[in-house]
C-alpha cells in the first residue's frame, strides 16, 4: 500500500507542476493607448476574444487614449514583466520620440516585442482638379512651383505630416503643409478642394478613390495595396524610401522572460491565422502580419532611427 501511494503521488507530482505553472492564470490586460473604434481597438478585441478562448482566462482590452499614445504606453512600460500586461502599440510608438524628447519611456529599450500582426499602408491622393495625373506629373508640378501645392494632414507630427515629409525629402520637391486637427477635418480638406493632396491611411482612401471622389497617385508601401491593385507603388516609381503605413503590433515591458514571449507569440500567431479573426481584421481594412519577436525588435530600433531623421531633415516642431 505504501508503495502503490509512492507512486501514484510519483505520478501526481508532474500534473501539480504543471498545474502550478500554467499561463496565464489570471486575466491579461492589453492597454490600446488610443480610443476605441480604431483600427488598433478592433485588433485588439478580435485578438482578444480569440486569445480568451485558446487560455480560458479573461483578457481586457483597456484604452488609455492621450498625448499621442503616450500615455496608454507608459502604464504598459512600468507594468510588471510577466506577460500579464501587453500594448497594442502602433506606428506612432516609433514616431513619438522624434517629436516629443521628454517621454517618460523608451520605445525600444523599455518593451519586449512579441509579434507584429497588422498593417495598412498610407495613399497618396489629390482632388480631380488637381493638373497631374499621376506621380511624375505631381512631382514636375511640384518642381514648376515650389511650395505651390498644398498637403493636409491630420496635424503636426501625425502620420500623414511625416509621410509628405518624406516623400518631399526622396523626390526633392517642396510641398507647403496645412495641418488640420485630426483625419477627418483633413480628408474633409483635400475632398472639398481646400487643399490640393495629401496621405491617407487606405482604410480611409479606398472607398474615395472608388468612388471618384479623390484620385489615387500611388501606394506608399514597397508592395501594391490589394483593395487597390491597379495603384503602383511610390518604390516602382522610382521613389523607393518613401513608404510611409501603420502598423499594430503587441509588446510587453522590457525584461519579459524569452519563455513568456515565445509562448505570446505562439498563441499570438495561432489566433491571428484562425479564419475568423483573418476575415475581421482584413474586413477592419487591415492585412494580417506574423512578424515574429526578434525581427519586430530590430524594427522598432531601425523605425525610431527613420522617423528622427524626417523629422531633423525636415525641421518639424510639435505644436
């Protein structure tokens, strides 16, 4: 008898271990440093509806909007490092350190990434009256009257301010800036004719090139948009350098145990590809990524580098 119970608590032990060990045994919050309705809210409650399902724990999707993502960001990097406490971190995670020098974080050194899972690119697109029809005719415009044509922007700093930023820098033109005070006063801009052209992110152009509201110049990707194949590309045009998206991706705080990220990125990688959440996200104008921790690193490292030298060469200041 006593050695049957030897064993069968032989036997029990490894079951305990790993009961003992089993991740995440509480819920898991991903704080989306933007308000909800976005492109990066949608990912993270589709991912997280997916995610609850694989670990039987609850995952809540907390929005902390302000200061640019910033605040939202901070409470991540000061989380503890135990996976408990993700960001839905997107392209201004990159941006922001060109733009605002005092952040209480820092974008590379102070998170561990996980896994890069969505994109979209931004569309270069001007009002009909516009005279160029395409890049080249842009471009030589451009050229003919330096600071002729104008580009608005959802604001300084934005997105769409640092992508003309740099497609001014690569095509050596000059373009006159009009910030407005966010996406929807810009689109709003450029469709009424107020101002000539400017980037939008492709969930926000397509259906206005479709609809021949705004005419479609070319995709700032390395990679033709597939809601837009017949639009070439910025690099085939002769203009590589210039691609300008956003993406949206998953980061926890620096120091996160390498066993702790692989497994993220597992169950990360295994939500994203169930059909369900592929057909969502796409629906959200969105196109499915799985970049995996190391390569998301070095992007991070290699973006923040890009977007302050736009900013420097461009000589942009934060209102």
């Amino acid at each position: 008898m006593r050695r049957r119970a030897l064993l069968l608590a032989g036997l029990a032990a490894p079951a305990v271990a790993r009961a003992q060990t089993t991740w995440p045994d509480r819920a898991v919050r991903i704080v989306v440093p933007y308000a909800p309705g976005g492109p990066s809210d949608i990912l993270a409650r589709t991912l997280g509806a997916a995610l609850f399902e694989a670990w039987r724990q609850p995952v809540v999707i907390e929005n902390r909007p302000g200061a640019g993502s910033a605040i939202g960001t901070e409470v991540v990097a000061r989380a503890a490092p135990d996976g408990h406490t993700l960001l839905l971190g997107a392209t201004a995670h990159v941006m922001n350190p060109a733009l605002m020098p005092r952040l209480p974080f820092d974008p590379v050194r102070d998170f561990t990434a996980i896994i890069n899972a969505a994109f979209h690119p931004m569309v270069l697109v001007e009002h009909p009256a516009v005279p160029a029809r395409d890049v080249a005719e842009f471009v030589a415009l451009a050229r003919a009257t330096p600071g002729g044509l104008t580009m608005g922007s959802a604001g300084v700093g934005n997105a769409s301010h640092l992508a003309t930023a740099l497609f001014a820098g690569v095509a050596g033109i000059e373009l006159t800036h009009v910030p407005f005070t966010g996406a929807a006063p810009a689109q709003a801009a450029i469709l009424a004719g107020q101002v000539q052209a400017g980037f939008l992110d492709s969930t926000v152009a397509v259906p206005q090139i479709r609809g021949g509201a705004l005419r479609g110049l070319a995709v700032a990707d390395a990679k033709r948009w597939r809601e837009l194949p017949e639009l070439p590309t910025l690099a085939e045009l002769g203009f590589a350098g210039a691609e300008a998206g956003s993406w949206y991706g998953i980061l926890g705080p620096a120091g996160l145990p390498q066993a702790r990220v692989l497994q993220l990125h597992r169950d990360m990688l295994a939500a994203l590809r169930l059909p369900a959440v592929r057909a969502r996200i796409i629906a959200a104008g969105l196109d499915p990524l799985e970049t995996g921790p190391e390569e998301f690193q070095a992007q991070l490292g290699a973006e923040v580098a890009k977007w302050t030298r736009v900013v420097r060469e461009a000589g942009i200041r934060p209102d």
